[in-house]
C-alpha cells in the first residue's frame, strides 16, 4: 500500500484573501499534464490553470478523472504536494487572456450560419 498522501481540492478564492490570484492558461491542444493520486493509483490530469494568489502559493486547475471510471471533473490544488507529480509541460508560452484564435471557435447553431450568396 502507498503512503502518498491523496491531495485535497483547494477552495476558491474569496475577497478576503487579498488581491485575485494571476490566472494563466495554455492553448486547448497544448496544454501542461500532472498527475493526482487518487483512489491509491496516479491518475493522468491536463491542467487547465495555474493561478498564482497574493500569498505566494500557487494552485492548479485540472481536469481528473479521481476514481478510473472515465466520469472527468474539475478540482483545484495547492502545488507542490506529494500528491501532484508533472506528467508533461508544455510546448506554448501561457497566457493571462483569452486566446480564443488557438481554442478553435465556438460552433454556431444552425439559424445563425451565414447563407450561402448573403
């Protein structure tokens, strides 16, 4: 049996903690990888965020699958923890916007594409 300590989901921000934290993402298809322990196995989680609060700690956004049964859920950790490895990095620079030219664009419902000769 291990003795890695599973690490616990972080709260969110609240005003009372000061200034909000940085916030920095990577584009859909090159983002950065941990991997959580979870249910005693490491368990593969594409980061969606890094934010870095005003007290210097830094957490992770990523998306999990915690239990192996391919239901995929958001939790935030505090970094490091014996809990979080690095699976990857990254091959892009992170950004503090919206880069939506490198997400892809939204699909638009039918009744709002643009007909074909207007």
């Amino acid at each position: 049996m291990s003795t890695i300590e599973e690490p616990t989901p972080a709260r969110p921000w609240r005003p009372e903690d000061g200034p909000p934290p940085e916030v920095w993402t990577w584009p859909h298809g090159d983002r950065p990888a941990l991997e959580v322990r979870s249910a005693g196995k490491w368990r593969y989680a594409p980061v969606m965020a890094r934010q870095n609060w005003a007290d210097g700690t830094v957490r992770y956004q990523v998306e999990v699958d915690l239990h192996g049964t391919t239901s995929v859920t958001a939790r935030t950790y505090v970094w490091p923890h014996p809990g979080l490895r690095v699976a990857h990095g990254s091959g892009s620079e992170p950004s503090r916007g919206v880069q939506e030219r490198k997400q892809g664009d939204m699909p638009q419902a039918p009744h709002r594409r643009a007909q074909p000769g207007t």
